[in-house]
C-alpha cells in the first residue's frame, strides 16, 4: 500500500482557488478513480473536484468554508501503490524561483563584471503566475516579471500586480494617461457617526467588480438607446407560448431576442468580433454563442448558449431556461460561463425605463431592455396604443462607431417590431 497526497488541481485557467462548499467524503471511506471529494466555489460556479486515484481516505485537511489553492493539499488517500503519484509539487517541481543570491547583492556586482549580468533576465523570464494574473498586468502596463510574489514560490498574485502598480505610480511621474483603473482613495473610518458591519466579498461579487472596473478603465464605450413597437410581437409571444412549456421552457422576450441578435451579427459582424490592442487587430469569430445575464443570490451570472443562429426560437426558450435554473441552483459549470461572442441582460421583469449596461469584456457589445408597457404613439395621423420595449445598447467605440451602433439596433428595433423581416432577412 502507498500514500497519496491530493492537491487541488488546475480547475482553469484563470482559477488559482475557491471556497470549499461542501466535503463529499469522510474519513476511512472507499472512493473510485475520478469520484467527486469535494465542491469548490470558485468565482462563478461551484466545481466538483475528483479524484484522480481510487483508495481509502486516510485524512482530510479542508473543510466547508475553508479556501483552498490550487497545488493546496486537500485529501491523503491510501492506494494500491500503482494507480499514481502524488500531484503534490516537490520543491523541484515547483515552479522556478529567483537563484539564491538575492538581487540586491548581484546588482552592483553587475556594474563591475559581465558573467552575473545575464541572470537577472534568465530569472525573472518564468515569473510564476496565473494567465488572469498575466492578463491584469498587461491591461494595467505592468512587466509581471518584475513584480514580487508573495505566494509560495514566489508565485504572483493580482494583489501583488496592484500593489506594484500603486507604488510604481507613487514612486514615478505620469508622463502619458495610465491604462489602470484610478487608485481609489482610502476610505473614512465610518464608526465615527455610528455602528457598522463589514462582510467579505463572494467570490462572484468580488470578481464581478474586477472585471466591470478593468472594463470601465479601459475600454470606451458609447451606449444608443431606441424603443421597438413589439405589440405583433407580444401577440404571437403568447399565442405559441404553450408551445415552448411543452418543450420544456417559457417563450420569453430574451428568447426571442437571442434569435433576432443571432441573425443581427451575422449582418454586422463587427460586433461579433474582439480587439487586441497587442497586436493591433480585429478577431472576428465565425461562431454566434451568447451570453444572457442571470439574476441569482449570488449575484450576477453569465451562462453562454452556444450555436444561437442554428437553433429555433423553442429550442432556445427550453435551452435557456434549463440554463437559467441551474445558475441559480449553483449549478453552472465554467465551461458553460466562456466563450461568448455577445451578451443580452433583461431587467424587464424588476422594472426601469432604461439603463446603460457596461461590457463583458473581451466581448464588443451588450443589449440592455427594460420593461416593456403600452403608450400612445402616433401613426397613421392618429394616436394608438402601442406595446413599446426600451432597447440599450453599449458598445466598444474602439471597434464600433456611433453610426454601426445607430445601425445594429435600429435593425434590432426592425426585428422585433415586425417579426416577419427576421425570416425575410435573418
């Protein structure tokens, strides 16, 4: 018999580590290679973690509320001996790490003599860090090799990238405008004028405020706002609703309009596209898969649906619905979280006139709708009252311009306003 150390492994590219919902085993129980140990919240889905080996738990070293890294041990496990070896790094397995000489003694040495000159690049070339880590460094202007880690292994941390970046921008003039989002200023101490509570951040709170402030910093967006006459529409909405309950979903106004965005990109394909400012190019997808924001306890999800353009509105009433339950039931998985092209968020059934959604970046654009109601609106020489549904959308100004954007929702507005031009054009 051996021992087995399990580590928790790469759940993704952009997860370094979670809160631990829930333990699914116990102490001396007998489990199977690739049988869940434990579910793991990670920043917007809650993860089954397996077991790589099969054999009888010997020790857990996690519990529910704990957070648990990735390369964190979480399991001990008795085996066979030949189902596999620990995932546990070893200290030469770890990622590499600066030489022993620490850098301030070697640099005045580098004045005088050429050998040590070389090392410094050579150490600092495999800055460990994660890909969102690598990514926030460069949105931010920041060298990742030279920020300090303060993980093991001297692994990177976001933290540590802002934390290099403030004392980077304290420490040297500003000579261009920054590409970081603005340092917020320290905050008052509030107990001064009465009680108050502080509580962390969820993962998905915390994450959703990263992203919306890196979005705000550092794209410029324009938002267009319109209203479409769907009164034919919300006609044939509830004649066929029945349908899409015996499919297994609600014909809903977002479903609807997942249809009508799918047939909108193909027409517009800028706005189905990304920009990397690396590189100075435009990505256009020949994929149409898009996310629909869901309302949960948790706050703010974004599961994709995939493929929108090859499938009937019924199928996406059924698709969506299945997908929006899940979300609220913490039971979205990552993979169904990434990869969409083009989001749509409805607050239609909270209420509002209006309101300017921010971007899910890398994606070029959202639609926003508000609640729909009846006014009166003139045509043909008389005033009719109308079923009118306020439409925003935001865009990202470096790809789109005011007129693309004037276009795309006004082909939208088409759309939903006279439902047969979306057969005779989608």
């Amino acid at each position: 018999m051996a021992t087995f150390a399990f580590a928790l492994p790469e759940l993704g590219e952009s997860i370094e580590s979670g809160d631990v919902v829930q333990v699914l085993v116990a102490v001396g129980d007998e489990i199977t290679a690739e049988q869940s140990v434990l579910e793991l919240e990670t920043d917007k889905a809650v993860v089954e973690v397996p077991s790589p080996v099969s054999g009888s738990v010997m020790a857990i070293h996690v519990a529910p509320g704990d957070k648990a890294a990735v390369g964190q041990l979480i399991v001990t496990l008795e085996t066979d001996g030949a189902t596999a070896t620990n995932n546990v790094p070893s200290p030469a397995e770890a990622e590499p790490e600066p030489p022993a000489p620490p850098a301030p003694v070697e640099a005045p040495v580098a004045e005088t003599s050429s050998p040590p000159a070389p090392t410094a690049p050579a150490a600092r070339s495999g800055a460990p860090a994660a890909p969102s880590v690598r990514r926030l460094a460069r949105e931010i202007g920041v060298d990742i090799h030279e920020v300090p880690g303060s993980g093991p292994g001297g692994r990177v941390s976001a933290d540590d990238v802002k934390r290099y970046a403030r004392r980077r921008q304290s420490q040297e003039p500003v000579t261009a405008p920054a590409a970081a989002a603005p340092v917020a200023p320290p905050l008052p101490d509030f107990r001064r004028w009465g009680d108050v509570e502080r509580r962390p951040m969820s993962n998905v709170r915390r994450l959703t405020a990263d992203q919306m402030t890196r979005t705000w910093a550092t794209v410029p967006q324009v938002t267009q706002y319109d209203q479409a006459d769907i009164t034919e529409l919300e006609q044939l909405r509830q004649k066929y609703a029945p349908k899409a309950v015996a499919a297994g979903g609600r014909l809903t106004l977002t479903a609807i309009a997942l249809k009508v965005i799918a047939a909108a990109l193909k027409r517009f394909p800028q706005f189905n596209a990304s920009v990397d400012m690396a590189t100075h190019e435009i990505i256009y997808k020949q994929y149409y898969h898009v996310g629909v924001a869901v309302d949960t306890d948790r706050g703010l999800l974004v599961p994709v649906i995939r493929d929108v353009d090859s499938k009937n509105i019924i199928a996406l009433a059924a698709e969506l619905t299945e997908l929006a339950e899940r979300a609220r039931s913490r039971k979205t998985s990552l993979e169904a979280m990434q990869g969409g092209t083009f989001t749509i968020t409805n607050l239609g059934s909270i209420g509002g006139t209006g309101f300017s959604p921010i971007l899910n970046a890398p994606e070029v654009a959202i639609l926003g709708m508000a609640r729909s109601r009846i006014e009166p609106v003139y045509t043909d020489g008389q005033f009719a009252p109308r079923l009118m549904l306020p439409l925003s959308l935001s865009y990202d100004h470096r790809l789109i311009d005011g007129a693309d954007g004037a276009r795309f929702l006004r082909w939208v507005v088409e759309a939903l306003s006279q439902p047969f031009l979306l057969s005779l054009e989608g």
